[in-house]
C-alpha cells in the first residue's frame, strides 16, 4: 500500500496453471444451489491436481452459461463480468493444455466458443471430454450433456454440424468445429469407446 493506495495482485499473474478447464455451467440444482457441470469441472480439477500433480485453473463465475451472451448483446457486461472474461481469456492463454468439458450447451455458449477459440488461436494442445447426457437442458436450452456419436471416428461430427452456423462472439466470424476431430477426446459417456 503506498500512499493510501491499495494493490492488489490476481492469482494468475504469479501463478501460471498447466491445465485450463473449459465448460459450460450445465443444469442448476435449486436444492444444492450447484451447477452440474462446474461441480465435474472441481472434481476434475481436484484429480489432477492430486493424482498427476499437474496445476489447474477454471472459472468458477456463475456466468459460463446463456446469461453471459444475453448481457454482452444488451450491452449490459458490468465491470467484474469483463474481467472474469479476461481472466478466463489469460488463463487459456497462458496454460499449456485446455480441457474441453463439451456439451451440446457447451458448444452454444459464448463464453465457451470464446475459450475454444482462444485455445486454437493460442495452439493449446485440446483434450475434449465427452460430458454425459442425461436428457436435462442447461440455461441456454441445449443438452447439458453430449447427445452425439461418441466413437473415435464420429464425434467431432456432431461437434461440426452443432456449430455449423456458430460465429465467433466478439468479431462475428463464423468458425467450425470440425478442427476438433484432430483430437482424441475423453468420453465420460456410458458405452463410449473413445
């Protein structure tokens, strides 16, 4: 503190995380007051950083979901939502490899196409996992889950076809998932071979 200033230093500019988790908040739970995906995102989280002894971050805001893409349209992004959006964007930027917990609400949130594409332009090395699907809509009305093919040969179709007609948030652009199929992703899926 220097002259009745206060300073202040974010986690991420001396802590440098190896693994990003990247997902859609999924369904919310009235009783618990969780998010079902955030909640795999913390296990996630906790198995590696305990097993593998590898470092990991993720946003823990309450705004991975539709509420994030109304606001920005509206033009109505406060202050401490910009800066989430920031530190989410730092935090791809700056680990080297990116989990995808992908689900069919994953691939329609803004927040998230925005994580993806900061991954591929950054050239994060992707580990896409395949979120089972248990027929519940997330806030933004798609599957919380994966509703797709989960075989190695066919999954990243439905990533595809799913984002088809998605366009980057913030330039507009349109973007496809196809660059996905050059990873092998991880299937929490019942049945899945992948």
């Amino acid at each position: 503190r220097q002259a009745g200033r206060h300073f202040f230093v974010k986690v991420s500019e001396v802590f440098t995380p190896e693994v990003f988790l990247s997902y859609n908040s999924g369904t919310y739970d009235r009783l618990t007051g969780l998010h079902s995906t955030q909640e795999v995102a913390k296990k996630l989280k906790q198995i590696l950083e305990r097993e593998a002894d590898v470092a990991c971050w993720f946003d823990e805001g309450k705004e991975r979901g539709g509420a994030n893409a109304w606001m920005m349209k509206m033009n109505r992004l406060d202050s401490g939502q910009a800066a989430a959006m920031a530190d989410a964007r730092q935090g791809v930027e700056k680990c080297s490899v990116v989990l995808l917990l992908l689900s069919d609400a994953y691939l329609n949130t803004d927040a998230c196409k925005r994580d993806f594409l900061t991954a591929i332009r950054s050239q994060k090395y992707l580990v896409p996992v395949l979120l089972p699907s248990h027929g519940v809509l997330a806030e933004n009305g798609y599957d919380a889950g994966w509703s797709g093919p989960v075989t190695i040969e066919q999954w990243w179709h439905h990533a595809h076809a799913t984002c088809m007609l998605s366009r980057d948030p913030d330039s507009g652009q349109p973007f496809s998932g196809s660059m996905l199929g050059q990873f092998k992703p991880v299937t929490m899926v019942e049945g899945g071979e992948a």
